[in-house]
C-alpha cells in the first residue's frame, strides 16, 4: 500500500541501508465508496496526526 499510493519518503536522510526509504507517516479518510475524503501526512517519520486534528476532520466530514 505505501508504494501503491506513492507514501514512501525517498529522504536520504532517513533511509535505512537496504530499503527504499520510510513510510510517510499518513492519515486516510475513506469513503463508503473508497473516496478519499481527507488525508494528514509528515513529513517526519516520527511524527503522527494529531487525534484532535484528526476529530475534528471527522466532524467536519461526518457531522452529528
């Protein structure tokens, strides 16, 4: 899937002997329908979306 949907950060930096590089860290909001309907990514491998960020993007996308 990180490859599929172009998710690998190809940073020198940060990539290990051997592989391609990192997974970017990335948050998907998905249809029924597989839609995207929101997407967070980092660009730093150690960092992950905030859950209040996150929330809030439900909120907007899934209203009570």
């Amino acid at each position: 899937m990180t490859d599929l949907f172009g998710l690998r950060n190809h940073n020198t930096a940060v990539r290990p002997p051997g592989l391609a590089g990192l997974p970017i860290p990335t948050t998907l909001m998905v249809s029924a329908q597989g839609q995207v309907l929101w997407k967070d990514q980092s660009a730093d491998y150690m960092q992950r979306s905030d859950p209040d960020y996150v929330r809030q993007a439900l909120n907007n996308h899934f209203p009570a």
